[in-house]
C-alpha cells in the first residue's frame, strides 16, 4: 500500500501527497538532495515548510516573492554574490502535490527558480532542480550542466519514480540545445515534454493539457530582455572607466593652460563610448549593419567617435586617435553580449572572440599612437 506524505508541523500549507511505489531501474539514491530530508541551514526563507513520508520529506516552496527575495536579484543584476545566489539542487515541492501531479525542471539559478515558482501560486507541482552551477538554463544548456547526465541523475538520486506515478518530466524549451529527449527516456523510463519559453506561459500550458500554442515557443528578446544585463555589464566595467579616466589625463600633458578642457574632453568622449558601449549597444542591437557583434559594435563606436570629436573641438588628430579607441572598445564590449542573444550559440560566440581578437587590439594600438603623436607633434 503506498505511504502518504504529509505536511510536517510548522508548514504553511495544508494538504497530502501520495507516494507510488514503483521505482526507477538502478536508481541509486542520495540521501543529501532534497526531496529525501530537511535542508537545515541549507534552507532559505522561501521554504514554508516540508511534505513527510517516514523517514523522506520534500521542501515546500512559497510562490511569493519576499522583499529579500526582490534585494538579492537585484543585487546579481548588478554583480553582487553572482555566485553564490542558487539554491541546493535536488526535489522540491509546491501546494499540495500528488503522484498525479506534473514535475517541472529548472536549474539551480535562484533567478530562474524564482522566475519559476512565482508563476505556480494555486498550482500543485513537483520542481525538479538540476545542478547547473548557478547558471541559467539557456546558458547551461549550452555549457552542458543543463543536459541529460545531470537530469537522469537528478532523477535517479531523488527516486523521483516513488514520488510520481507519471513518466513525464516539463522542461523548459530552451533547455534543449543540452537534453537529449530520447536518452533520457531510455536510461529513466521518463518522457521529456518541451514546455513554454518563458515561465509566465507555464499556467497557461498545464491549463490547456500541456499544449503549447504558438507564441509560447516564440523568443521576443524585446528592448527589456536585450537591457537585462547592461546594470552588471556596466558595473563589471570599471576598470576601464577608470582606464579611460588615466587616459584623459594623460592625454591632456604637459599641463599648462587650458589643459583641464583638454582633458575633459578626451575623458567625455572615451567615457561616453563606455556608456553607450554597455546600454547603447544591447538598445540598439537589431538597428546595426552587420550580423557579427563586433562590426556592430565597431560602427557604433566609430560614429559616436566622429560626433563627440567634432562637438567637442577636439583637434583633428587627437579626434582620429580616440575614434579608433572608441571603435575597438566598444567592438569588444559588444562581444559581451553574445551570451546574452537568441541567435548565437558557444561555438560561434568562440569563434568571433578569436576572429576580432588581434583587430581589436591593433585597432587600440593606433588608436593609442595616434592620440599621443597628436600631443607631441601638435595636430
């Protein structure tokens, strides 16, 4: 007869859960993920409590977001504890789930289980969370963390095949560059069925019978989706604000009259390429010529280049010097970026890297020797 989960005391949710008892061929199970016992200090404030059965009980998850919550993503966007914010990989359990009840897949990126969990208020579910280092599904499954070893051990670990009497696990859609379906299957006995792109659909995907529509497989990547990481792409930028800063001075000697114009100058146009090279250019992303993000960001930086020097009054060989600086550092920012897209993948964002590499660099290098022939010779 099968065994019952129950809430343990203290939880905030009431309600039971059924065990099946089937269990997974070879399933070797790990009595330190979660889904088998209590997390402890592992635990964060967004687990209201456990589902118990004997010895086993699954963390419940609170599909509200706290203020603390909201502070500590805010704080990734912009750089701080990157990583160190996931949660422990493993079982997990939201409202009051039975072995009837659908199991969604997610990785251990707190900004994405939140983005999950928060979309679940008034829906019984099992969270399966993969081990995925603190990063992103789309990312890990293209780096392999999000990817079949990992699932098949997850669900061999955590003796999911007690817990549902199903064989079908809900993965993101943009897991999938990592997860092959069919191997999953086979080493597991589980089917994997693709759901929505986007957290926000998955009410409505469970709703309709676990059928997408089309829109639900469609990437936007809209002008808040390119902006997401501009906040940490500026932060993680400061030392070559301050780089640009040194060279503004510097270009500005020997410091006689009028040298503080000079010097704001240089640092206005070499700052505000900076800017426009860590918010314009994600903004502007589907604006500029070229497919390769390092043209893009090429153009971008030649154009603002000529403009600053002109507005400026800068003169002509100094304004050549810092365009060219302008146009390699902002070229290679915009490479940055290639992570963040919905139409480049690691092999091609690699091979870019190495491709625009040396003509950035010999870029930079005229750029440098122009600006300061400009200030000795005087043109």
């Amino acid at each position: 007869m099968a065994s019952r989960f129950t809430p343990l005391a203290g939880s905030s949710r009431t309600g039971t859960a059924g065990l099946s008892p089937s269990v997974l061929p070879r399933a070797t199970p790990d009595p330190d993920l979660p889904g088998f016992a209590s997390l402890g200090n592992r635990a964060g404030p967004w687990v209201s409590g456990y589902l118990a059965s004997g010895t086993r009980s699954v963390a419940l998850v609170s599909t509200r977001l706290t203020l603390r919550d909201r502070f500590g993503n805010l704080g990734v966007r912009l750089g701080v504890r990157r990583n160190r914010h996931r949660v422990t990989a493993g079982l997990y359990a939201v409202g009051a789930p039975n072995p009837a009840s659908p199991v969604l897949v997610t990785s251990n990126y707190k900004l994405t289980f939140d983005s999950l969990r928060k979309e679940l208020a008034g829906i019984d579910a099992w969270i399966l969370v993969l081990d995925t280092r603190g990063v992103n599904v789309w990312c890990a499954a293209g780096k392999g963390t999000f990817g079949t070893s990992e699932l098949v051990a997850k669900v061999s670990g955590t003796r999911l095949g007690e817990v549902v009497e199903h064989r079908e696990l809900i993965l993101p859609k943009l897991g999938a560059p990592g997860v092959a379906a069919r191997e999953v299957r086979l080493r597991t006995g589980f089917r994997v069925l693709w759901g929505p792109v986007l957290a926000a659909d998955i009410r409505a995907y469970l709703s309709a019978g676990k059928r997408k529509t089309a829109g639900m497989s469609v990437v936007r990547f809209g002008l808040r989706d390119r902006l997401t990481l501009a906040p940490i792409e500026l932060v993680h930028s400061w030392p070559v604000a301050l780089a640009a800063l040194a060279l503004g001075l510097l270009l500005a000697a020997p410091w006689g009259a009028g040298w503080m114009d000079q010097a704001l100058a240089a640092t206005v146009l070499l700052e505000g390429a900076l800017l426009l090279a860590t918010l314009g250019f994600p903004a502007l992303l589907f604006v500029l010529p070229f497919r390769a993000f390092a043209p893009k960001g090429a153009v971008l930086g030649a154009v603002w280049g000529c403009i600053a020097s002109l507005a400026l009054g800068l003169p002509w060989g100094l304004g050549t010097g810092l365009t060219l600086v302008s146009t390699a550092g902002t070229a290679w920012i915009g490479l940055n970026f290639t992570g963040s897209t919905t139409y480049t993948s690691p092999t091609g964002a690699l091979l870019e890297v190495e491709r625009s590499l040396w003509p950035c660099i010999a870029t930079l290098a005229l750029g440098l020797g122009i600006s300061v022939l400009s200030r000795i010779i005087g043109f």
